[in-house]
C-alpha cells in the first residue's frame, strides 16, 4: 500500500531537528564524535545552540566560536545532516548577545509604564488624575552564554528594541551577515534555516511595562487611538485603544522584526525558523516559513490535561497558520523542562510518548527536541534539563523514538485536514474554552486569525475561507451572521459508542485516502466500538510498531496510544492480517540478581514454561528483556509488555529483566526505580 510503504522508511527530511546545546569546553573531536553519534541514532539534523556554561575563551561570533561551527557544518555536510543556525546567544532573540546596544544605548528596548515623577530621560506620552504615562528604557536583558550574564546576573546582556528598525538591522549585521560571510557555501544545502527564539520587546527581568518603541505614540494617535486609554493596559481594563493598542504592537513586531528576518532568510535561501513569544501568537507566525512554537514547562501535561489554559492551543495554531499562509511544514521546541519544577530529571518516557503525540495529533510535523547537551559536567545539568538524547536513558534505544517521529511527522505533512468549524480568533485569544469542548467531542476545527478575515465571505449560510468550507463559526465579533454557531452539532471525526473525553482525532486525506490520526490523552485505556466517518474498507496501522493491520470496527486504544485508520480497497484488505489479541502469560516470580546504584539499573530473574502470549510487568522506569539470551525487546512505559511468541522454546526459559531509573536518580531527586 501507498500509505504504509510511505511510513516505513520516512525520508531524512521528517527526522526530529534537536537543539544541540554548544555549553562546555568545545573541541573539535568531540564535536564530530557527538554528531556521528547522534546520525547513527537516526537524527538527521540539529539546531546549533550557543548555550549557558561555553567558556570565557569562546565569544560569542568570536573567530575561535565560527571555527567549532565550522566544524559542525563540516562533519555534518559528511553525514548529509540538515544544520539550523541559532540567531541569539542565548536568548531571547534580537539583541546578539548584548552587541546590538553595546555602544549603541539608544538601541535598548523601551517600554511604558505609569508612574507618579518624571526621570531623566523619561518621555510623558499622557497624565491623567495626576498619573504619568511615560516611555523610557525598560533595562531589560537575555540570557547570555557564559557564567555571570544569567537573569540578574551583573554581566547580563541588554536586550535590544526589536520595534526599532535601526536595532534589528544592526542585529541582522552582527548575527545573520556575520554567518553568511563564513559559510554561503552551505547555504540552501547544508543549512536551512535560522531560528530565532521568543523575541522580547520589553527584555528579561522587567516588571510593570508594556512594549513601546520611540515614535509608536504618533504611529497609535495617527491610528485613531486615544493615549489617555492606554492607561487601562495597567488597571486591568480593556477598551477600543487598547485593542488597537495591541494590534498596532504586533504589527509593529511583525513588519520591523519577523518581515525582516523573513526577507533576509528568503534572500539567502534558508528558512526563517523559530516560534514567538506565547502559545497563542498566531498572528506573529505570518512570516515564518516554518511556523514554530514552544512547549515547555508542562504548559499541558498528562496530569493536568491537555485542554487547559492558553497554552492548550500549542500545535493546533502552529499547524493552522501553516496551512492558511500554504507552508508545509509547522514545528514545535518540545520537551524542554517537562520534567517537572520540583525534579527536572524526572521527566519520563511515558511523559516523552504523551508530549509527542499531543503536539502531532493536533498536526504539528517538525519535531525539534529541548535539548541535546554537549556536556552536562557541573551546573550545565541544572540549566534547563533534562538532556533528552544522549544523557537520557533511552538513548541506547533512540532509533525507535526517532522512527516514530519521523512517521507521525511524515504523516502531517501535505495532510489535508478534514474540519468542519471555524474558530474566529485574534492574536493572544485562541479560545481555549471553546476547542476543549471540541476536542472531547471529536469534531474538527479550523482557527481563522483575523489576519485572513478579510479573504472570508459567507455562502448558502456556510463560512468559504483559504482552507476550506466550514458549516459553523465561533465568532464572538458576529462579523458572518449567517453561518450557524452551534459547534457541537457539527458531525464527529468518529463516532464512539460512548463518550471518550480523552481521545483526540485528526481527520485528514493523504496521498487519496480518508484518515483519522487517533491519541489516547488520557491516563487509562480507551476501548469502545466506534464509527467511522467514511464508507467502506478500513485498515489500521500502529505507528510505534510499524504493523499494520484488518480495522474491525472496534478501538482499542491502550495508555499512551496512538493509531492511524485509513480507507484501503477490499483487496488491500484481504492482503493485511486480523487484529491480533494475544494471550497474557502468567506473572513469574522475578528475583533481584544485581543492582548498580551509580547507573541505577536492577536485574532481575525469573523462569517460564514454553507458552505462546504476551508477558506483562508493572516497573517504573525503562525495561529491556531476554529469553535465553535472546532479545525480547523494550518498552519505555508501563505497564511493560512483551511479546514472547516463539521465544519460550526449552522445558524452562531463562528471562532476565533490566530495569533502568530515571537520570533523576544520578543528576536530581532520586525517584523509585525496579519492579513494583
């Protein structure tokens, strides 16, 4: 078949892009070893990343600095591995590390804030009821790339006004030309992009200020706006200036920083990667030509849910921005310190597999993993962990997550969604509320930013849009009031026998079959007859496994699922095996034979009769098994299940179970690890 012949072998092109944390005492031996090391495991590309902990004698754009790059370029070229240049050091982007306003202090960021007395400096854009709203520099920073320039850290480096047309052409000068003089040769080959990372108007470590830049009261005034309104962006209000307030900002940003870049980009035939600043930008994505995002901090989580808050519409606006500006391909920055505040090492394959298909079932298919680190010697482990490639315990075995990522990624992408709602939506105000609900229903949606209302009209009491024809809207602003506004009457993605909350569907066509991309959210098996919304034939195929097989009618979806259901022909059909539903085998009684406390490994033995089934074992974290020396596999979560058919072969069979914990237990809080 097309499809499964497609995902067997996805191409280089739909490999996970990891940021690679450039933040020990390079050298260029172990840079080449870390990436023939990282290619071998199936990754076939990173995101060159100057980072927190690089030494003193490496500046940053120094000529020692584009040396070790040069390296990376080098051996990657070697290995045909895509590379992606950071644009910041370290973040966020827009101010070189400080070099955009040293020497250059008009070129700081500006904010405004309300205060009672004027300082030197200071510009008086309005006083009302004997407030003052001024502008003045906000002192805001980044993170750079050394010790000492951390957040309130004495050499922290000033972060630059972005809305300045000046500052982003003397950032582009330091940083994108600065690359471009080295290594043009690699460009449109080698490189394909730069990433610029959740640029702040205002800087790091600054309270109590909203985004300005010099002259943007006679842009606002000139617009229709009032200045005396703005004072509501600071007694918690919400009027028509301050509307107009934040949608002249984001312009602003969008014109002056993000087209700038984008032109650059587009000139030197690279891509213009990264992600804004909130989950909910969807309006800052018009330049990028990959639209990004940024999940980080559990912002959604397999205990508190994927439909919370804000940040619940991550992947979902990456992807629709995709396809409204006709961009193939949407990212996400995932895994970064999803481990947890309290234990940051503690993150877990479980959680690695949940983050994974969160972000792909809402149609995000570029996956760039926070982080690969260089060195986790010191306090590098602490800054932003955990490692998730080659200091994480699943490294031996990282072909399997790469596969993985590399099929669900090859799947979204050139997949025409199937939906039949439309989100009306303004930059910051996605809804999260409104799609929860969605989303527990199976049924599809569409966010339309306001950027595209224009390119909307209604028809016969339908919404026509760039991305297709909606028979009911979301539309706070009433603009089409034709079109129906009841979502949930919409028919579903896939009809359950009975109501599953916590499955997420995607329907799409791809390369001309119906199909439903199927994730089970949710922290217990799904299992239920369902109907599917297309007629005839279907066929299933696990993207974990790479097997496919009969689709019978009935889900069954286990704790941390996933599945793809595709429309076949009736011969495609015969050729496919039965869903298979094996028989569990007896727990044996496992005994502890050795432990190695510095890896935290145990070892366990145990033995079985020859019996066909499957061998279920409940163990916290990583477990790898044997029968009679053979490899029965591994399994990243539990409850961890093997398949043993056609291993038990001798009167008693030897199996041995290794059970690996956490990192947490070597570089944080220990956390239980072996059988429960």
């Amino acid at each position: 078949m097309d499809l499964t012949d497609m995902l067997k072998s996805p191409g280089d092109e739909f490999s996970p892009i990891p940021f690679w944390f450039l933040n020990g005492g390079l050298t260029h031996k172990e840079m080449r070893r870390q990436l023939y090391d990282f290619h071998s495991h199936g990754v076939s590309g990173v995101v060159l990343h100057p980072r927190m902990g690089l030494p003193k004698r490496i500046g940053y754009l120094s000529e020692e600095f584009f040396a070790y790059i040069k390296t990376a370029l080098e051996t990657c070229r070697e290995l045909n591995m895509r590379v992606v240049f950071y644009d910041e050091g370290m973040y966020p982007s827009g101010s070189a590390c400080g070099q955009v306003v040293k020497d250059h202090p008009e070129l700081a960021s500006v904010g405004i804030t309300v205060t009672g007395a004027l300082l030197e400096g200071d510009e008086l854009i309005a006083e009302k009821d004997g407030r003052l709203l001024v502008a003045r520099p906000t002192r805001g920073t980044i993170r750079g790339v050394h010790y000492g320039e951390d957040d309130f850290e004495p050499d922290a480096p000033l972060s630059a006004d972005i809305l300045n047309p000046d500052a982003v052409r003397r950032f582009i000068d330091l940083t994108h030309n600065a690359y471009y003089r080295r290594f043009h040769e690699y460009f449109g080959s080698t490189v394909i992009g730069f990433f610029t990372d959740e640029p702040s108007i205002l800087g790091r470590c600054v309270t109590g200020m909203k985004p300005w830049t010099r002259g943007f009261a006679e842009i606002y005034t000139s617009a229709g706006g009032d200045v005396n309104d703005l004072f509501a962006l600071f007694d918690g209000g919400k009027n028509d200036g301050t509307r107009l307030y934040n949608s002249l900002i984001v312009e602003r940003e969008n014109s002056v920083y993000y087209a700038a870049l984008s032109r650059w980009c587009a000139d030197h035939n690279i891509c213009l990667m990264g992600h804004p600043d909130s989950s909910d930008d969807i309006e800052r994505e018009r330049h990028f030509h990959i639209p990004g995002q940024d999940l980080v901090y559990r912002q959604v989580s397999p205990e508190n849910g994927d439909l919370v808050g804000r940040d619940s519409v991550q992947g979902k606006c990456s992807a629709d921005a995709a396809r409204l500006l006709g961009r193939e391909r949407n990212s996400n920055e995932c895994l970064g310190v999803c481990g947890g505040e309290e234990n940051p090492w503690s993150m877990t394959g479980a959680d690695v597999k949940w983050f994974i298909d969160y972000l792909a079932v809402r149609g995000v298919n570029l996956f760039i993993p926070h982080a690969f680190y260089y060195s986790v010697v010191g306090a590098r482990k602490d800054e932003r962990p955990p490692d998730v490639g080659p200091h994480s315990i699943w490294w031996p075995h990282y072909l399997m997550w790469t596969t993985y990522i590399r099929r669900v990624s090859c799947l979204m992408t050139d997949a025409k969604l199937r939906a039949g709602v439309a989100i009306l939506c303004r930059n910051r105000e996605l809804a999260p509320e409104t799609v929860a609900e969605l989303f527990k229903n199976q049924i599809g949606f569409t966010y339309i930013p306001k950027m595209f209302w224009d390119n909307c009209r209604e028809e016969n009491g339908r919404l026509v849009t760039p991305v297709g024809v909606f028979s009911a809207i979301a539309d706070p602003e009433n603009r089409f009031p034709g079109v129906s506004r009841d979502i949930l009457g919409v028919p579903r993605d896939l009809t359950c026998a009975e109501q599953c909350d916590d499955l997420r569907v995607m329907r799409f066509e791809r390369l001309g079959r119906e199909c439903l991309f199927l994730v089970n959210a949710g922290n217990a098996d799904i299992s239920t007859p369902v109907t599917l919304p297309f007629e005839g034939p279907a066929a299933a195929y696990d993207l974990w496994t790479g097997s496919a097989f009969r689709f019978d009618g009935r889900l069954d979806l286990p704790l941390r699922g996933s599945l793809l259901i595709f429309s076949c022909t009736a011969e495609e059909l015969a050729s496919l095996p039965e869903k298979q539903v094996k028989k569990a085998l007896p727990a044996p009684e496992f005994r502890l034979v050795s432990e190695d406390i510095s890896a935290a490994v145990k070892v366990y033995e145990a033995s079985l009769p020859p019996m066909e089934g499957v061998l279920t074992v409940e163990a916290e974290e990583m477990a790898e098994l044997t029968v009679n020396g053979r490899d029965a596999g591994v399994s990243f979560w539990g409850p961890h299940s093997f398949d043993l058919t056609g291993l038990l072969t001798r009167k008693s069979n030897k199996l041995r179970l290794t059970v690996t914990g956490s990192r947490a237990n070597l570089y944080g809080k220990p956390v239980p690890y072996g059988l429960k």
